[in-house]
C-alpha cells in the first residue's frame, strides 16, 4: 500500500482510538499523518471514508485469506484451523482498528455500512458452509449448530480489543492454539458417533 | 425498582441506542419517559450517570444470579450451566444495553468506568475459578486455559447485541444450551484421560 495512504490510515485510526471519530478533525489527521491536506484529500474524500476504509482493509485483508486457506482444499480440520489461526492474528495485528470499528460503525454512512456487512457476512457464510458440510459428512460432531459455533469462533475473536494486549502472556498464536482446541475437542466426531453413524467406510 | 426510574432508564437505553450518547439531550429523555427534568434528577445527577446506570444495572444483575448459581453449590457442569444459561438470557434480555455500553464506553467518567471494570473482573475471575477447580480436580478436560475458554463464553454473550433478535429462530435459552453443548463436549474429560489421569478414584 502507498506510504502516506498508510500514514494517514494509521494516524487516522489512533487519534479515533484515542479521542473518538466526533472529536476528530481532519487537520488533527494531517497532522499526525505529517502530510498535506491536498495529500490526504488526494486519497480519502472525507473524514468518513478514512472510517470506512479503516475497517474495510481489515476485512481485505481477511476475506484475502479466506480464499487463501480454501484454495488449498484441504480437509475440514486443517481448514477450519487456518481460518481460525488467520482470523485471530490478523484481529490481534488490527486490535485498534476492530476497537474503532466496534465503537463507531453507526457514523458510518448506509452505503458504507453495507458493504462491510455484505462482506462480514460471505465471511461469516464462508466458515459456516465448512462446518455444515463437515457435520453432513461426519467428519465434524454436530454438537450444535453452525450459526452458534460460528458465533463462538467470532465472538471470541471480535472482542480480542478488550482483552488482548500485544505485550500481554500470550501471543496471538498461542491463543489460536488454545481456541482449536476448544473448538475441535468439541467438533471430535466421538468413537461411539462414528460406531452407530450412517457413514459409509 | 421504582417505576420512574425504570422509565428514565428505558428512555435513555433507546435514544441512545438510536441517537448516541452524545446527539441525546436530557430534555429527549425527558419528553420519551413522560417525566418532569426534575423527577429524573432526582434519581441521575447527570446524562453520563445514566450511561453509567444502563449498564450497571445490567453488571449488578449478573453478578446477583452468579452468586445466586454459586450459593447451590452444584458440581462444576451444572455450575457453570447455570451460569451460562444465565448470562446469555440476561444479555439477551438487556440486548440494547449491552450495544449502548459497547458503544459508548469511552463516554463513562473513569471512576464509573473502573467501578464497571471491577464488577466485570469479579464475574470473569470466578468463572474462571469454576473452570480452574474442575479442570484441577479432573471434572473438566484441560484442554485450554481458563482464559480462552472464558474468553469464548463471553465472546459469544458480549457480541450478541450484533447477532441476536429477540423475534429471530432461536429463543436465548436454545442458543445457551448450544453453547453449553460445544463448552461441555470440550471440556469432557476423555476415557483415556480418566483411566491414566492421577485422581484418586
């Protein structure tokens, strides 16, 4: 990405954090960014965009490798691992940009709002559609529904601004790790399912 | 509690809900509860006391059902059964409280903000007590730190504000008992654990 898009991005995020998008000017951007106006105007049409595109990289950045982890068609274990390992680093490296999201998605315009949604929810769409066809084939216990799992899996990982620090214990990938386990121990088709199951062998 | 200050509360869970915090005024509260200015100051000294007071009520009305779960003394799968059941209804319940807190947080004086953080620690450090003693003891697999798992249950509670509709498929006791399904299949000590694990038998 260009060098002042990303400055002024990343200026853009912080002092969001920080103060709030409200008591956030553009000249306060510029500032931080240590560019022009005419710099930042060349790049964003308004304070809003900077919003929008705040989050929109992030979301890029995961439905990029959403399609990466699927691309390699592997079984539904190493897949859903990827995806969660991916999900989680990658919200860990955008800490403050989901914290931003989260706190100020209403003062994003209609038209912005769902875009994002559109793309959350072909994210969202994406993991379930592993899940289900994992329990269709047995490979996956169907110990509840791809919806809640799903929300278990994102729930834990959307709300990483409030409990994660990058200097904390734990690095992102241990506690991917730690979420697999959870997930999968759950997911472990158990000896006495795969004994009674309709599977073919 | 009082009717007029239950009112007040409402209308302010609302308007911010639908406004912000910030865009509200005193005198919108006022006009949606049907109250005078001086009867809501007679319970709030002030809009931020109310912001405070939304999510307060909701924090205090958890942590009264996890002592109330706590007080049966129940074996650890029942225990943390009842709290989740719990948590997910009562947020559920509280949906547009628990999205106004998440939004407007920052918004809270730091000493109601600490007071809100200390009671959310209390909640947080004694599920992960529940799960810490059973996973000690052999009742529950330690297949994850009682942080992650922790944070998975309260990832999945906290974002319901995003996913969950009071008018949806799911009723808030179904989605608590999936995810007490995924929780317990994780957590379920396996045979081969319990016949090479040292507890005394």
């Amino acid at each position: 990405m260009d060098d002042v898009r990303t400055r002024v991005l990343t200026a853009a995020t912080e002092l969001f954090a920080e103060l709030g998008y409200d008591a956030t000017s553009v000249q306060q951007v510029v500032n931080r960014a240590g560019v022009t106006k005419g710099a930042l105007y060349h790049y964003f049409s308004s304070k809003e965009e900077l919003l929008f595109e705040i989050y929109g990289s992030v979301i890029a950045e995961q439905l990029a490798g959403l399609d990466r982890v699927l691309a390699q068609e592997m079984a539904p274990v190493p897949t859903l691992r990827a995806i969660i390992a991916d999900v989680v680093e990658t919200t860990a490296e955008h800490s403050l940009a989901t914290a931003v999201f989260t706190r100020e998605r209403t003062k994003l315009n209609l038209e912005h709002w769902h875009a994002l949604q559109a793309q959350w929810r072909r994210y969202q769409d994406t993991v379930r559609g592993v899940i289900r066809d994992a329990q269709a084939s047995g490979d996956f216990a169907a110990v509840a529904s791809p919806e809640v799992i799903s929300w278990m899996i994102f729930g834990v990982t959307s709300t990483m601004p409030t409990w994660y620090r990058p200097d904390g214990p734990k690095k992102a990938a241990e506690i991917a790790d730690e979420i697999c386990a959870v997930v999968f121990a759950a997911l472990a088709p158990s000896t006495s399912d795969s004994l009674t199951s309709d599977r073919k062998n």
